[in-house]
C-alpha cells in the first residue's frame, strides 16, 4: 500500500503537467476527444490534413496526448490560457 501511495505521484504528476500546457478546448460532445470544428475555436487556420495528421491513432479525434505531441512536433503552436 505504501508503495503505491508513493508512486501515486510520480504517475499524476506528468499528467498534471500534461493539462497545464494545453489551451482550453471545449469539448462539446463530451466524447473525450476534440474534433476538427472543437479545434478550430482555437486554432482558426487547422486544416483537414494537419488535423489527420495529429491524430495519430485516426480514431477520429485527437486526444490531449496527440495534442501535446502536435504542438511538441509543432503542428499547432502553443497557446496561453
């Protein structure tokens, strides 16, 4: 138990971190992605093909790990809250 209680941490800290460095998207399905259009209400330009191309797993929707690896990859810049 104590051990788990330690690496709690260590497994919630790089998602904590993970949050703070993407913009604020609405997610208005409430589907745990963002879409092309829920997208767009940040990054107006966001094509098509550079929205294909973050979604790394083509499920459709691009999940805040293919996010911050778009903006890491610099697809989509970064963008202040």
């Amino acid at each position: 138990m104590k051990t788990t209680i330690f690496a709690l941490p260590l497994i919630l800290a790089p998602l904590a971190a993970l949050a703070q460095d993407l913009p604020e998207i609405a997610d208005a399905d409430g589907n745990g992605t963002w879409s092309l259009t829920e997208l767009q209400t940040v990054y107006a330009d966001l094509t098509q093909d550079a929205f294909t191309a973050m979604d790394v797993n083509a499920d459709g929707g691009v999940d805040a790990e293919e996010l911050t690896k778009a903006i890491a990859d610099g697809l989509v810049p970064p963008v202040a809250n």
